[in-house]
C-alpha cells in the first residue's frame, strides 16, 4: 500500500485513495466551505489521493441542483481554494466530470430522493433513448448533434479542470450516469451511430476520451470510472468492460476505477466486504494499465491483502473515510507503513511519540 505509483507526469505517494462522495451542497453549482473542509480532512488524513465528487459538465447534467460544477469560469475558480489547500497538504486532486443523463434532476438523499420537478427548480432529462430509469420521468432522446455537444462540454470542463489546477480528470461513465447509459443495452436502444451494435454503443465514451485527451497536458493523467457490471443478465457485461479497457487505454487512458450497477432496478448485487475485487481482477487481467479497486473496503489488512494478491493496483475508500478522515493514517500504523503526519496533529500520533 505505501508504495508509489506513477501516472504519467504525475507520482502518488501511497495507494489508499479517496473515491468520489457526493456531497448536495453547492449553489448554483458553485462549491462551499463545506467542500473545502470535507475534502481537505482527508489531505489532512494523508490520504494518497482525492477524487472529487461527481461535478457536471452542464447544468441539465447535474444529479441534483446541489451538485458541483465545472461548466462556468465562476465555479472552476470556486475550486481553486480547495485544490491550494489540498496542494499543501501535498496531495494530489483528480475532478471526475460526469453527466447524469437520465438520473438528472433528483431530490438529495436528504431531501426525499425522487425526480425535482420542472415546477419546483428541476429540468428536463435526457438520454440516448426515451427509457426512463425506474419510476423517474422519460428522458428525451440525445440528437446526433446533441451528443457531439455534450463530448464538447466534457471537452470544455476538462480545459477549466487543467486551468484551475487539478492534477488529473476523470471521466464519470459509471452508476447509471449518461456514459453509462449509452454503453448498456438495456438504457440504449437508439439504432443510429451510437446505438446498437457494441461499437456503436461504446462510441460517445471513445469520443469523449479522445475529446478530453487531446486538451489535457500530455503529462497529467486521464482516468475513467467503469460500472463493470450491470448485474443483469440483459445488461452491460464484465466481458463488455475487459474488451473495452483496452481501447479506452490506446485512446489515452491511463487509469480505470471499477464499480458497478447503478443503471437498473433489477440488478442483484452479491454485496459484501469486497465484492467488486473480483471484478477489478478480472478486468486488470488484460487492461495494461492500472485498476482501482472500491467497495465495502473498510480496514487496512484487507486493502493491503488486495493489492498484495493482484486484485488491484489502487484501492478507494469513501464511506470509511467519512467515518475516519485519517483512515490512511491509521493504515499506515497498522500496517508499518509511514506518512508524516501534519505538524499541528503530531501530538496525537498512534506511535504515542512526542514531535
């Protein structure tokens, strides 16, 4: 766990890496203090590296109305204080841009989940087909044109992400979000160039690889979240994502993030500690670039086991770093790793050593 890894220009002092948390709570789509505290407890935990929560490319491509974004200069200098005080804590920040499609304009979790209809603030959704997502409303169905316009705005927020100093981009293509959407047969039903056959479903998500590589420095990092499974049997398969990491990877990917589901009600999920490793395995198989690994990944001798075993390369921990923002902390003492903790924390090291 407690050695480096390197994507391109860009060197990660461990692997216990923070997953993307939505959080609900910018305006307009702008950032907060909230945001600044949340993220910075875990560069002050040491965490190897922070991704951030989904933030949107457009304003119809936010879950809900408290989501971050990145589609105006006002809210990618917003995230400017957050990425300087994350730097001096010497860790690197990655932006996930994301797109919800069909699961856009929902309630927060806090606020009754459910669609926010257009009367109460919310927005008409879209999709690459007019199949709505359980009991949400149908999506109206992406034009040709529209979906160039949206790679275009991925484009677009991954040059704000370059300019206001992040060190990577990650794209969003997983949970059931818009990416995702177009590559699952059970949301996709279009028969045009991005619908169909396997290569055309897989299109806008090449297309947007290609889209964000080509304005990011050669030097930074260009991730991508995969759902590797719909967990049904109709659905987007493991085999799908094994055969289409490789091509993501030769467009310029040099690092995937492996989930699942988040596309349909009927998914059955084995859920247990661990239970996307396997997928991670068997997806980092023939990938040629490094995998991480997430999901009820909860101590530290279990991160540890996973990367040692070849499950993973890097391993993502949200909700246990809510519970604990020193989680990679307490890791690296039970572990016999090191990370220098932050000199206004020092007294309460686990060593019990006074500075």
């Amino acid at each position: 766990m407690f050695e480096p890894i390197a994507l391109r220009s860009l060197t990660v002092s461990h692997r216990l890496w923070v997953a993307a948390m939505c959080q609900y709570s910018a305006l307009d789509g702008v950032v907060q203090p909230w945001h600044l505290v949340h993220l910075g407890s875990f560069a002050i935990g040491r965490a190897g590296l922070i991704v951030t929560e989904a933030t949107a490319v457009s304003p119809e491509g936010r879950i809900s109305s408290g989501d971050a974004g990145i589609w105006t200069d006002e809210q990618a200098k917003a995230w400017e204080t957050v990425i300087e005080f994350v730097h001096e804590q010497e860790t690197p920040i990655v932006v996930q841009l994301a797109h919800a499609g069909r699961k856009a304009s929902s309630r927060p979790p806090f606020q009754g989940r459910g669609y926010l209809p257009i009367d109460e603030g919310g927005w008409a959704t879209v999709g690459p087909s007019a199949v709505p997502f359980g009991e949400l409303p149908d999506p109206q169905m992406l034009s040709a044109i529209e979906i160039r316009r949206v790679i275009d705005d991925f484009a677009v927020a991954a040059q704000r992400a370059v300019d206001a100093g992040f060190d990577g981009v990650e794209i969003h293509a997983a949970h059931g979000y818009l990416q995702h959407q177009f590559l699952s047969p059970i949301s996709n039903l279009r028969d045009d160039e991005y619908g169909g056959s396997y290569e055309n479903r897989t299109r806008i998500v090449r297309e947007t690889v290609a889209a964000v590589r080509a304005v990011i420095p050669e030097g930074m990092p260009l991730f991508i979240r995969l759902s590797a499974t719909d967990w049904v049997d109709s659905g987007w398969s493991l085999g799908d994502t094994q055969r289409l990491v490789p091509m993501l990877r030769d467009l310029g990917v040099d690092f995937v993030s492996i989930s699942s589901a988040g596309n349909d009600h009927r998914q059955e999920i084995p859920v247990g500690p661990g239970y996307q490793l396997p997928l991670a395995r068997a997806v980092r198989e023939s990938a040629g670039i490094p995998i991480g690994a997430a999901g009820l990944i909860t101590e530290p001798r279990q991160a540890e086991t996973a990367l040692v075993d070849g499950g993973a390369d890097v391993i993502f921990a949200a909700r246990q770093f809510l519970r604990e923002p020193g989680f990679a902390l307490r890791a690296a003492a039970e572990l016999g790793g090191f990370l220098e903790w932050p000199r206004q924390y020092r007294m309460a090291r686990f060593d019990g050593s006074i500075p």
